[in-house]
C-alpha cells in the first residue's frame, strides 16, 4: 500500500525515492511485523486462555511435557495476520508472486487452523489423508499457475537447477509439478513435525527464511543472477519483502514462545509458515536448496519415517528412543534449552553452506 501511494509522489518529493528500493520496504516490512507482533501478543495470549484455545498434550510424548498442558495454543494466527498486514502496507501489490505466496500462507493456515480446532473439540484433528489431500490442491494450484499461467517464466519453467552445478540443468517437464508439490506440502508437514519444544520449529524457520531473503532478492536482480550465474526471475526481489515480513513476525512470537513457552504456534503457524517456505523456493528455483537451508526439517521428518519404518520391519523394535528426533535427545537426558540452541546452531550452519552454493558452482 506504501509503495502505491508514495512512489509516485517521489517526482515532486524526491525523499519518497526510498520506497522505490526493495531493500527499504523489505526491512520496514520486517520491523513493522515486529513492532504490530509484539504489541499484539499478550492480548492474543489473554483471548487464546479466555475462550480455553489451549494445548493437549499427548500421553504418549514425553512425560516431562505434561507440564506444558493448559498452554495457549493457534499462536500462529499472530505470525500469520502480522506478517500479512505488514506486506500489504510494503509490498508492491502489483507483483503475482507476493499474491501467490499470501495464497499459500491462508490455504496452509486454513488447514492448520481446522486441524487445531478439531483438536480442541475431539482430541483428534484432521485424518491425515485428508490433511494431504488439501495441501496437494494448494501446491498443485501453485504449480499450476507457475507452469502455465505465469506470463514472466519461460523456457527455464520446468527446469530443475541443481546446487554446485551450473550446467546440470535437466528439464523436467510435468513431472515438474510433482516437485512442486513435494517441496510444499512436504516443507509444510516438516515444520510441523518440528514444532515440538519451545521455540524449536521457529527459530530454524526464521534462520531458512534469512537465508531465502538473500536468494529471492539476487534472484530477481538482474545483474547479481548474472554475475551469479543463476536464473534471473523477474519480479521475485519483491518476495524479500516478504521474507523480512515473515522473519519479523517470527521473532516477534519468539518472544512469547521462548522457554518456558507462553503459547504454542499450532498447527495454523507451522503449516502456514512451511506452505510459505516451500512457495517461496518453487518460485525461485531453488527447490533442492531448501532440503539443505531447511536441514534440520528434513532430519526431523526423516527421523519419524525412519522410526515408523524400522518400528514396521523389526516387529516392534525403534531405531531412536522416541520421535521426531528432538524426543530423541531428551529422552537421552538433554534438557530442552539446550536441544532447542543446539538444533539451532545446526540450522545457522547449514543455512550458511546453502548460501555458499550461489557462488560455489
């Protein structure tokens, strides 16, 4: 909204010049996300206790997490409308990708937030079939609109671009689609699967998200893709105006979700901000890069398969004391502040290889 009110102006007030440059609205958008997070969060904790929206922990989990029970919960609608409302006062509306993108964070929402709610009134959410099936819809229609719809793209629509190699570039067309819908709906369930402990699925988000500022932003520059040798995309900077909306958004609820936690995200946060994640890097091209920015995703998703699978082929037995692998660790006597830093860490370092992987190709 900015954008499209004071950039036209700056022809007589040439100070207005500023809100032409990306780099200017995106850390707005960041800081705004912050600011409105803040000041919003305790009256989103006291509504979230007033009308009982608040966590059940399973029996099952960690028997040191039943502590946690009570504890507001769908905290993620605050990360989600913040960031929201901050792009839609610094984003260039004009731009179909901030769209596409603000598509993908309310149908994921959406999901998570009817998932929640089955869950305060039964005790079971969404059946996982048919959780899947609405995410598929979503990503196929994101990838419908990418593939074929989409007047910017051209011959590199269907082409997957592979970390560290510059000239493997193999088409894949339709089956394109399929990645799309991998790297969403899987991105999606990943940061849920994640979001166990306090601050734990957060932190790596707002971590992966940084790092995609910086790709979205020399993606859609036309020198620096060049220089880069990467696929310059036309109109995907605007998308750092989203990243920074997020990221500040993000920490904003980190305050409130830091040990000991004063609400969850639930299932509205972590599936709206992995559907956003996931949207983000198809748009870019950079899918593959996100099964590393995003490791500690992957190793958390990959642990419960793995536990599930093991459990299935050994007749009983489990490959980890308990999954996803943060139950691993505690269970092996960490505390939870001390798993939560150190997966951090992880992501930090594995989100520093990601970005090293522009220049080494």
């Amino acid at each position: 909204m900015f954008y499209e009110i004071f950039y036209p102006l700056s022809s007589d007030y040439s100070f207005l010049n500023v809100f032409r440059y990306i780099t200017f609205r995106a850390a707005y958008a960041g800081l705004t996300a912050l600011a409105i997070c803040l000041l919003l969060g305790p009256i989103v904790i006291r509504m979230l206790r007033k009308y009982q929206i608040r966590e059940k922990i399973r029996k099952e989990g960690p028997q040191q997490h039943m502590i946690k029970s009570g504890t507001p919960t769908m905290g993620g609608l605050l990360i989600l409308l913040t960031a929201l409302i901050s792009v839609g006062l610094w984003a260039d509306l004009s731009n179909s990708y901030v769209w596409l993108v603000a598509f993908a964070g309310m149908g994921f929402g959406l999901i998570g937030f009817m998932d929640d709610l089955l869950k305060l009134k039964s005790g079971t959410g969404l059946a996982a079939r048919e959780k899947f099936i609405y995410q598929t819809v979503i990503s196929l229609a994101i990838g419908f609109y990418l593939l074929y719809l989409d007047p910017a793209r051209g011959s590199y629509t269907t082409k997957l671009y592979v970390p560290f190699f510059k000239d493997f570039q193999p088409d894949l067309g339709w089956a394109y689609l399929l990645l799309v819908v991998l790297t969403i709906v899987g991105t999606s369930n990943a940061v849920n699967l994640t979001d166990g402990l306090d601050g734990l699925a957060i932190g790596p988000v707002i971590i992966a998200t940084l790092a995609y500022t910086a790709i979205v932003y020399v993606c859609g520059h036309v020198n620096f893709a060049s220089y880069l040798k990467i696929q310059y995309i036309k109109g995907a900077g605007e998308l750092a105006v989203i990243c920074l909306a997020v990221v500040g958004a993000g920490l904003g609820f980190l305050w409130f979700n830091a040990y000991p936690a004063q609400m969850f995200m639930g299932d509205v946060g972590a599936l709206s901000l992995g559907g956003i994640l996931g949207t983000i890097a198809v748009i870019v091209k950079h899918e593959l890069l996100l099964f590393l920015v995003g490791g500690i995703f992957v190793i958390e998703a990959l642990s419960v398969i793995f536990q599930v699978g093991y459990f299935k082929y050994s007749g009983g037995k489990r490959m980890f004391k308990m999954a996803p692998l943060h139950h691993h660790f505690e269970q092996l006597g960490w505390e939870e502040p001390k798993v939560i830093v150190r997966f951090w860490i992880i992501a930090v370092v594995l989100a520093m290889i990601g970005l090293s992987t522009l220049k080494l190709r």
